[in-house]
C-alpha cells in the first residue's frame, strides 16, 4: 500500500477526510448507476409496447434503436434534440461521417479527462513508475494547489476549447459558402440556358468549381449520388440546405422546387435569385460600412481622452506641484 501513503502524503488530506471522500463518491455512482438502469429499462418497455401494437419498427424507432450503442450512450447526449444539434454543428463544420459526433465527443472527453488524470498519475506516482531521469528533469516542480490548478484549467479547455472550434470552423465555412454561392447560380444558371437538364449542371458546376468553391461543389456530388440512388428529389435537396447552413440555400431550394412543380424557366429563376443575392449581399455590406463610424468613435475617444487630460490638465498639476 505504497501507493496510498503516497497519496495521503503528497494531499495532504487527513485518512478520515479520504475515506469519507471515496466513500460519498461510491454513493454518487451507485446512484447514478441506478438511474441509468431505471431509464434503460423504461426505454426497453417503451420500445416492447410498441412493437407490440405496430408489429415492426418505425422510422422514428429505428433511430432511437441505432443511437443504443455503448459508444452512443457514453459520447453521444441522450437528448435528441442535443444530438440533432450536435451533428447539425459537425455538418456545416464539413463533418459528415456517421460516427462524427461519437468523435468529436470523444476526443473532448479525451483531452478535458485524460489528459488531467495523466498529470494527477504523474504526479502522485512520480517516485513509483521510475521515470526516466531526461524526463524528470524537465518537470517542474509543482506543489498540489498548483497541479488542481493545472488539472482544472486542462479540463476547461478540453470540454470547452473544441466546441468554439467546432463553431469557429462552422462560421468560416460558412463565409466561404456566402461568399462562391451566387457565382454558382450564375454557373447553374449558364449550364441550364445552355440545354443542360438541372442535375447534369449540378454534377457539371461541381466538376468546374471544386478548386474554386469546394465545399459548395462537395455537396452538389452528394446531391448528385443521393438522387442516382434512388431517394427523393426534394428530400436531397433540403438536406443538402441543411448542409450547407446559409439562409440563402433554403431559398435556392425553394426556388428549384416551385420551378419544377409548377413548370416555369429554371434558367429565369435561378438569374432572379442570384441577382437577389447579390443585392443581398451589397445591402449587409452598406450596413456594416455604416455601423462602422460609431464603433470607431467608441475607440477613438477612448484613445483621445487620456491625451486631452494630459494636454489641459498637466500644465496645471505641474504648476500646482512646483509651488508646493
């Protein structure tokens, strides 16, 4: 029991204080063990009942049946609506691998848990796993409140640092979507005036764009592939939307669809559209020249104010001083 007399030294922390500690957090997990088994087993009844009355599964079933895994259940939130966002944030950040969310999740538990058990073992335990002497060398030497400190810092960062990268990535993507997205409806638009049917200038934009505007020309070849496979047109298209998450996609969607449900110019929709972007676009662009003025006033009198203090009130307190 080395181990645990090192443990007790290096804390500080009286055996007492220990072992009421290990044992509240015995009871922590005996409880929490308890309520995943009550919800494991009311889903399970849930799911019989309805087999029972609808003898197959629903779509809807189906689903929560896939999300069941281990992996699911540990990196996955159980919420559906938590994990329709989660994978809705991974596919505009350009992640669409079926187990990106169990990744991206695992690589957050990875580094805000592993990472601070790593420095804890290596801290407690630096005399019992017989480090290299290259290695102890370098280690700092740390006291206890500095490594809690430490561990608490690594565990921020790891559970909060790759969401705002996740949402970072999503936001530049994004940008670069805005920004290619009416020089492809002109494209669109040129191929379908030109004799094209709609998904052959779809396929022939992503072929012509891809070192230009991969992203967009990345989803055209999924839409492309979903729709030789068989599944619904309109179905594709407003995944694709999803995908693609600018408003600007849904309303070029909404626009193919009533073009080819009612029969009208594909090619003279998709001009007005595009023109409608552009006026868009050069619309949000005034309004940030505009705000522009105001936000710098705030920084230039704040700038200012410290030199005009200077300029009218030094001679003053300069004068006072010398006659003191």
């Amino acid at each position: 029991m080395v181990w645990l007399e090192t443990i007790i030294l290096k804390s500080g922390v009286s055996p007492i204080v220990l072992v009421a500690g290990v044992f509240v957090f015995g009871l922590l997990l005996l409880g929490l063990a308890a309520v995943i088994v009550i919800r494991d087993r009311n889903r399970a009844h849930v799911l019989r009942r309805l087999r029972g009355s609808e003898g197959s599964a629903t779509p809807l079933l189906r689903e929560v049946e896939a999300a069941d895994g281990v992996l699911d259940r540990v990196f996955v939130p159980s919420s559906s609506q938590e994990r329709s966002k989660l994978r809705r944030d991974l596919a505009h950040a350009g992640f669409r691998a079926p187990n990106a969310a169990i990744l991206f999740n695992l690589i957050r538990f990875g580094v805000g848990v592993g990472l601070p058990l790593i420095l804890a073992v290596v801290y407690l335990f630096s005399t019992a796993l017989h480090l290299p002497v290259a290695v102890t060398a370098r280690l700092p030497p740390l006291g206890l409140q500095q490594v809690l400190l430490l561990c608490a810092l690594i565990l921020t960062v790891g559970f909060y640092g790759p969401s705002l990268w996740l949402a970072a990535r999503a936001g530049e993507r994004r940008t670069r979507i805005e920004l290619s997205f009416p020089n492809t409806l002109d494209l669109l638009q040129v191929g379908v005036e030109a004799g094209l049917a709609f998904d052959a200038a779809l396929a022939r934009v992503g072929d012509e764009l891809m070192e230009v505007a991969p992203d967009i020309c990345t989803e055209f070849h999924v839409v492309q592939k979903e729709i030789l496979a068989g599944r619904d047109r309109e179905a594709t298209y407003r995944d694709m939307a999803d995908r693609l998450g600018i408003d600007e996609a849904y309303g070029f969607v909404n626009v193919v669809m009533q073009s080819m449900r009612f029969g009208t110019s594909m090619s003279s929709a998709l001009l007005a559209y595009s023109a409608d972007m552009r006026q868009r676009r050069e619309l949000r662009a005034q309004e940030k020249a505009n705000r522009l003025p105001v936000l710098m006033s705030a920084v230039m009198a704040g700038l200012m104010m410290p030199a005009l203090l200077i300029v009218t009130i030094g001679p003053v307190v300069l004068r006072y001083a010398a006659q003191q």
